[in-house]
C-alpha cells in the first residue's frame, strides 16, 4: 500500500464525481497525516487506479488540482 492511497481513495469519497476537484496542502496534510513532498511527484500516477489523475501542483498557492478520468 503506498503512503498515498489514503489521499487517493478520499479523491473517490469526496469529490462527488466533479470533473476537477481542488485541495490545498493543509487538507491533503488532514488527510494523510503529512505533508507531501517530493515523492508525491512520483506517486500521483497511483491516483489513476481510484478515477482521477493530478494536475497542477501550485507551490505558490498551496494547493494540488486533480481531474476525473473520463469514463469514470
């Protein structure tokens, strides 16, 4: 199990299905129990396997964009 999937499977709970779904960093720490952090870059392909893929990653703004799969 990767140390991510929580996040992952949480995408599934509570994105109610929306096409984009946005998190800052403090609601991915809520989640997790952590800050993300480079490992994440490598991790985020996981999150197709649950129905989204991540999109942006803002370092500025705090925050970690993901998008539905379509067909999902």
């Amino acid at each position: 199990m990767s140390k991510y999937e929580p996040l992952w499977k949480h995408l599934q709970t509570c994105a109610d299905g929306r096409d984009t779904f946005t998190l800052t960093f403090d609601d991915v720490h809520n989640v997790l129990g952590f800050d993300i952090d480079h490992s994440f870059l490598n991790a985020k392909k996981e999150a197709m396997q649950f129905g989204y893929q991540v999109g942006k990653v803002s370092l500025k703004e705090k925050r970690v964009t993901f998008q539905r799969l379509v067909g999902e």
